[in-house]
C-alpha cells in the first residue's frame, strides 16, 4: 500500500489549449523530486499532456470547463490525478483499446495506450454527462545510489 504523503500540489485551470504545456512541464517539474532518469520524466509528461489534451478536446469540446490535476508525491510513488467534468466516457474498456478514437478523421486513438504504456498503473473513472478522471502512478525503475 501507498506510505505517508511527502508532498502535493493542486492546480485548477480552465480547459484551454494553452494550459496543456504548463500542465506537462509543472507536472514534469513536480515529479523530479523523485529519482526518475530523464527517460522516465519524458514518459511522465507524454501522460501527462495526453490526459490534459483529453479533458480539453474530448471532456470539454472546446467549451470553457474546469480542469483539475493533483500530484502527491509518498516516498517512492508519484500519484497524478487529472479530472475534468465534462461529457465523460460511454465505454472506457473501448476507449482503451488501440486506435479506437471518437474523432476518426482527426486523431489516432493512442493518448490512453501512452499513458498506459508508460505509467505504471492506470485507473479511469467516467460517467457520460458526469466527467473523468484518471488517476495514474509511476515509482522510479531504480533506485539510484547516492555518492
Ligand atoms: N477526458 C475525456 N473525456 C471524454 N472522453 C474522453 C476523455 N479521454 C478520452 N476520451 C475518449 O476516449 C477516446 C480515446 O482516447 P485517446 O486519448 O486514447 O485517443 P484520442 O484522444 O481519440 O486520440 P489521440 O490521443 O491519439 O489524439 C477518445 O476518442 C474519447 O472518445
Ligand atoms: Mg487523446
């Protein structure tokens, strides 16, 4: 199970284009106090924008909502919380499945595969009208040796 909380940050922003890379870098920024190698903290921010990018496109449609993103940080485990309370997911096992997308004509169905892949775990909760949120965790691959 998860230990003590070492830290946390709260961000609320409305669901504009712009805010997709301050989301990505603060997260980004906010996981560094953890020992991930610099690999690593690219594959935290492709989730993280690819969540945000969510909300934006699909949660909101491109009407104003408001995007919320936890971090917190235990001793060895980021945990990111990214919600919005937009149109929500009808089928979430299908919206995971690669290359499915609602979009066809413009998007390629692999924000959720990414995130997937490259977080440790993953966890979607939606209701149509209601909003998601995704709650994902990754812990350094290695611990490194101080010296
Ligand atoms: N926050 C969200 N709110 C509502 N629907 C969502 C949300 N996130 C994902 N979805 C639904 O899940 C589908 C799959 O999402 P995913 O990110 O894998 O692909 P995509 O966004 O369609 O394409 P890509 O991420 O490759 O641009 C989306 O097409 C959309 O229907
Ligand atoms: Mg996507």
């Amino acid at each position: 199970m998860m230990e003590t909380i070492r830290n946390m940050v709260q961000m609320r922003f409305p669901s504009k284009a712009a805010n997709i890379g301050f989301a990505r870098t603060a997260i980004a920024l906010f996981a560094s106090q953890l020992d991930f190698t610099l690999d690593e903290l690219d594959e935290i921010k492709i989730a993280a924008s690819e969540a945000v990018s969510n909300a934006v496109i699909h949660g909101y449609k491109g009407r104003e909502g408001e995007i919320t993103v936890i971090c917190r940080l235990f001793d060895d485990v980021l945990e990111i919380v990214i919600r919005d309370q937009g149109q929500g997911i009808t089928d979430v096992q299908k919206a995971l499945e690669p290359a499915f997308t609602t979009e066809p004509e413009e998007r390629m169905g692999l924000g959720l595969v990414f995130i997937k892949e490259y977080m440790d775990d993953l966890i979607i909760e939606s209701a149509p009208g209601k909003g998601t949120c995704l709650t994902m965790t990754k812990a350094p691959m290695e611990a490194r040796v101080c010296s």
